[in-house]
C-alpha cells in the first residue's frame, strides 16, 4: 500500500493514541503434550488484544504496537474456508497442537459454515475479511462499510459463535474513512509482518522458502497466508516442522471482547442466507441420507 507520508502519519498518530492492553496468559497448548509428536510446536504464549479504538498491528503498515519478542511468531490465514484446503491446513495445526487466527471471506463462510465452525472448534481465533473481498481502498465510504459489516455478520452467523473484533483489509489496502469506522466499532485491524506471496502459483517449497528468509531477517513477525490455495495446505506441514527446528515459538491471539454485530446487517443476511441451519440444529447428511438395499 502506498500513501503520503503526512496522511501515514496521521493514521499511526490515530492508533499509537488508542489503548491496546496486550496480555499474555500460559500457553493454550503444550508441544509437550501434543499426542503422537514429540517434536511439536505448540502455543508459547496467548496474548488477550484490547481492540478499543481500533489499534493496528503488522509492521507493513502499523507501526505502532510492537508485542512480539525475538523468535515469536503468528500465522494467520485469508479468504477462507474452502473445505479441502482449509481442513487440510487445520490438520497441520492439529499435527502440531498449535494455533493461529483466520480472517474469513463472508461468502465462503455462510457459503461452508461447516468447515468455519471445525476452524472454531479446534481452537482457533477467527475474524472477517470483509463480505466479498472488495478493494475497501478504492470503495465508496458507505460500500466499505457495508463490506466491512456483513462480512462479521456472516461470519458470525455461519459460526454460530462469539467471534473476534479482528479485521484484515483485502490486498492490505486500506482508507481513511474505513479506518475511522473500524476506530469507532473498537475492531482491530492486523496487516503482516511476513508475507508468503503465496497467492502466487508456485511450488509449496518456494512458500517455505520466502517465509523463513524474510523471518530470519526480521527475527519475529505475524506470518500472513491463505488457507484457500493448494500450495499453502501442502507447505504448512514443511513449515511448521522448519519453525521448530529453527527454535521460532508460536504465539496465539485472542480478543478480549467478542464483536457485536450489528442488527441491520444481520437482517441483511439472514435474508441472504434463507435455509442455513443454525449451528447445532442441523442434522448429519449421514442421518438424513441413507444407502439401502437395491430393490
């Protein structure tokens, strides 16, 4: 993302003034226990984000809360869930018993509720990544807030759980006003420290690659990938593995609070989304479809 200097001055002057609280709490997941794999990395510490007002975080663009100490590291996933790929990156964490936080489009999770609520059942920390995947840099005020809306509202409707306040801009492109509306509604905002590129096609290897150089030279970092491409389900496991031998130790976020959503939005997808189940009161398909013999 490129804008003026004054005008990026104006927006880290905006956020180094909110308070962002940062605590950390004892690992959620202990390498040492994770069954079946002695050399896991596990959770090394959680930390609790205070989102009032709105604070930035990722150095790529928000320089103004710096929690992470040398060899930390946070994975994060865009623009799920898509269910082989993002059950197929779950399964790696699980391998591993560690965590990470998820920032769903919210089509593909009204669209796979399913696959969205395994993502919150094993643990993980999900926010939104807008409705459609919309450039909220180049939209209107009014478009980017509906955006930025019924993309929780869905989220929160396909999960049928509290989520977290936790927003990430499509392309990483954001807008003066949109940041102001975040600021406003206390949802955080996260950009990278390390990005994978690994929306580019490209073998899983060069995924791993380009991640571990660009944290050997930052030495810490929240890692941003995707969780829709086949490339990134297939290198995860070679990553996790490669972080571990390089003594690089996981840390998961939380929110102190859940997002409230707002009720015209929810209205807006409930009209959307007529004959979604809500979470829990759905039945199996292996209970509503059955094989029986041939007549």
């Amino acid at each position: 993302m490129r804008r003026s200097f004054a005008s990026f001055m104006a927006v880290i002057t905006c956020i180094a003034a909110t308070s962002a609280v940062i605590e950390s709490s004892p690992a959620a997941a202990d390498s040492t226990k994770c069954a079946g794999n002695a050399d896991a990395l596990g959770v090394a510490r959680t930390v609790e984000i205070d989102t009032s007002g709105g604070p930035g975080f990722g150095f790529e663009h928000y320089k103004a809360h710096d929690f992470l100490g040398q060899k930390e590291v946070i994975l994060t996933f865009d623009d799920g869930p898509l269910p082989g790929h993002t059950r197929t990156v779950l399964a790696a964490l699980a391998q591993h018993c560690t965590r990470a936080t998820f920032f769903p489009v919210g089509k593909l999770a009204v669209g796979y509720p399913e696959v969205l609520r395994e993502v919150i059942k094993a643990g993980h920390t999900v926010g939104a990544h807008t409705f459609s995947h919309i450039d909220l840099g180049k939209a209107a005020p009014d478009k980017a807030k509906d955006e930025i809306e019924r993309g929780f509202s869905a989220v929160k409707r396909a999960s049928g759980a509290g989520t977290a306040p936790f927003f990430r801009y499509p392309y990483l492109r954001d807008s003066a006003d949109s940041l102001k509306h975040l600021g406003g509604r206390n949802i955080a905002i996260f950009s990278t420290d390390v990005d994978s590129f690994d929306f580019k096609v490209q073998a899983p290897e060069n995924i791993v690659k380009t991640v571990l150089s660009k944290l050997e030279k930052r030495g810490k970092g929240i890692v941003l990938m995707h969780d829709i491409q086949p490339s990134t389900a297939k290198a995860l496991p070679m990553l996790l593995k490669e972080l571990k031998a390089k003594g690089y130790k996981i840390v998961h976020m939380k929110a102190k609070d859940e997002i409230k959503t707002l009720a015209e939005f929810d209205a807006l997808i409930e009209k959307d989304i007529k004959g979604l189940p809500a979470a829990g009161s759905e039945k199996t398909t292996s209970s509503v479809v059955k094989t029986v013999p041939n007549n």
